[in-house]
C-alpha cells in the first residue's frame, strides 16, 4: 500500500512539472507569436487562453 502511494504521488509530480513546463512553454509561444494584451485607450484587457 505504502509502495502504491508512493509511486501514485511520484507520478502526480512528475504529471504537475510536465503541465507547468508546457504551460510555461506556451505562454513563452503566445508572448513571441502574438503578445496576448488588447489596449482600448488606457483599458488594456489580458487575454488569458
């Protein structure tokens, strides 16, 4: 049981650091390609994918 759970929170790091890199990856992406911010005036509004 011990060895189960070890192994099931061992994969659920691995699991977080991999969306957290691709996320990373893809903010990087959307930042270089096509800066996410829309100003109107003085309003600028994020658009978050």
């Amino acid at each position: 049981m011990k060895t189960l759970w070890s192994r099931l929170s061992t994969h659920a790091r691995a699991i977080g650091l991999t969306a957290a890199l691709l996320w990373a990856t893809f903010l990087i992406f959307s930042l270089v390609t096509h800066w996410p911010v829309q100003c109107f005036g003085q309003v600028c509004l994020w658009r978050l994918p």
